[in-house]
C-alpha cells in the first residue's frame, strides 16, 4: 500500500492511497493527513493499512501525476507544528559509503593510516547487524533540523549563500510517529534526497555537522509495510532538461552494513527523541554521490531519484536563497 498527502483545487488536505495503475489516487474519506490517520490507528491498536481499511474511499479527479505536474503533493509525512518534526540521518551505513566518503577525504589519509570514516565503517561491518534484539555498534548519526527544512516534490530545495555545495543524497527514509505511550511506530519508507554540502564536508570531517544542517525532501509516496532487502533505484541530475549525470543506487539491508532495528535502536534509545505525538524523518545512509563523480550543480539543475518500489520519481530543483542573519546581527537586549 503507497499513500499521498495532496491539497485539492480549493487547497484542502487531502490523503490518497495510490491504486495499481501506480495513477489513480483514491481519496480516504474522513482525514486530512497522513498524521491524523497514523495516530488513530496507534491508538485503536490497528495497523495504518487496517485503520485506512476502516474509511471510504473516493477516487480523486486528477491522477497522481497531474498532481505532480501542479505541485500540489506535500511530504507523506508532517506535523502541523514544524519543530515537533525532527530530521535526522545516519551515514556510513551502506556497503561502498566508506570509498565513497574516504575518495572525499583522501588528501587527508596516508596509507599507514586509515580514516575515521573508514573505520567507523569497519566497525559497522563487523557489529552493525546483531541478532535480533540485541543493540549492535552504533553508525555515524546527524541532525538535519526540523520541519521546517522539508521540501515538498517538485518544488526547489534552497541552498544558502554560505554553502559551497548544493549535492544530492539518494536515499530510503523510514517514517515515524511518536505513540502515547512513549514508543516510537514506524509508518513506512519513502525515497529521499537527503542533500548536503560536500564540499564543506570535504574540508576536514569535524564539518560533517555543518553540511548536513540544509533542506531536503522525501515522497512524494509513502510504503507502507516491510522495506524490501534489495532496492535499487536510479539518481539523476538534469541540466536544461538533458542528463548531466545518472546512476544507480542500492539499499534494503543486503546493502547494508547495518540492520534497519540497529539504525532504529541507535536513534530512538535516547529519551529526548520519544516525545508523544512527535514525528521522526530518518534518512538511512547512501552510497551514490554525483560529487564523489567530480559533477558541480548550479542553479537551474534538476534532481530525479526513482525506485520501483516507491512508485513516482521525486524531483526537485534547486534554487539558491539568502539567509536572514548576517554576522553581527545578534541583538543585544
């Protein structure tokens, strides 16, 4: 089952499942997102493919690509209230991330000494896929920001004057949703551009907190149930609307040094991240970086990144965009 989040003609949201057809969207009668449905449904014990079997459905007007083309489809995952959305990501945690990362960071090793980045990925090569149950060694993990950063399909991701790179992250994206009861309920999975600064990144491997802190966008579809082992998808980067730059990504746990319940112990054993009522984007790592190919965006570029298994390409432009602070702005009261 593929949900959508939409506004209709007169801006009303709306949730859809998708049909077969991968373009008919049947609208669920009753709510107006994909949060509201969520959480009827953690507290009624019900699976979310149960609860959304418990409402009407109405076929919508328009298919799931005119939506597309109008701009119209939201994230399938928010909250009303950004900061109670928080966006975080784990790296180095997919087979081939650590050449990737260790080619950004080569001016920086020799070959009696390996990197961080390198070990760290050896580490989760040999403890990040415990037996089940039991905690495994922890990945590399970030912040991105809040709700605030997440850019809907279709419309520009805006990098700061201060960036020195705008480069895309094609990666899965587990959902989730804080319960009543403190645990955290796993929705689904959505392909992601998780979107950083390599180029800062690349200048010493303490700017890893800095580049990350950037938009990003996920969708437009959500999966609902078990992730695949095996996904491979495609990222592209369009120039004027020709291919600058194209190929193909893997995820799913066969190419992953880490177990999807590592991932997720290695996040939600901390307190502060199990707010009732909060919801939680995680982006699970990657390891296809057009930059680590010498490509350089600019303004205009387009990013596309498919998988078959999340129904439609989530795509967007980038746009560069001033920031509202300058230094000494800081108002003294």
């Amino acid at each position: 089952m593929r949900l959508i989040q939409f506004t209709d003609t007169t801006g009303q949201r709306q949730v859809g499942m998708l049909g077969t057809d991968d373009q008919q969207v049947n609208i669920i009668q009753g709510v107006s997102s994909t949060y509201d449905l969520a959480m009827a449904a953690i507290r009624a014990g019900r699976s979310l493919a149960e609860e959304v079997a418990r409402h009407d459905l109405t076929p919508a007007r328009e298919s799931c690509a005119t939506l597309l083309a109008d701009r119209r489809v939201l994230v399938p995952l928010d909250h009303e209230t950004p900061a109670n959305c928080l966006v975080t990501g784990t790296g180095l945690t997919h087979l081939g991330s650590a050449a990737t990362r260790d080619k950004m960071h080569a001016d920086q090793s020799t070959v009696e000494s390996m990197t961080d980045s390198m070990r760290m990925f050896r580490w989760g090569l040999k403890g990040g896929q415990p037996e089940r149950g039991a905690p495994g060694v922890q990945p590399e993990w970030f912040y991105k920001g809040d709700g605030d950063i997440v850019v809907a399909p279709g419309h520009p991701i805006p990098y700061p004057e201060f960036a020195e790179d705008a480069g895309e992250e094609p990666e899965i994206v587990g959902l989730y949703l804080i319960g009543d009861d403190r645990h955290p309920y796993r929705l689904g999975f959505a392909i992601g551009n998780e979107f950083s600064d390599h180029v800062m990144e690349r200048r010493n491997y303490l700017y890893l907190a800095h580049s990350k802190l950037r938009f990003c966008s996920f969708g437009p579809e959500l999966r609902v149930g078990k992730l695949p082992d095996h996904i491979q998808g495609t990222s592209r980067i369009l120039r004027d609307g020709k291919p600058l730059w194209e190929k193909p990504f893997l995820s799913g746990e066969k190419n992953m040094s880490h177990t999807l319940e590592n991932l997720e112990y290695h996040h939600f054993k901390y307190m502060q991240f199990l707010r009732p009522g909060s919801v939680h984007i995680h982006f699970f790592g990657t390891a296809t970086l057009s930059f680590a190919d010498g490509i350089q965006t600019r303004p205009g570029d387009e990013f596309e990144i498919q998988a078959p298994e999340f129904g439609a390409a989530l795509r967007n432009p980038i746009a560069p965009a001033r920031t509202p602070y300058s230094p000494g702005k800081t108002i003294q009261l």
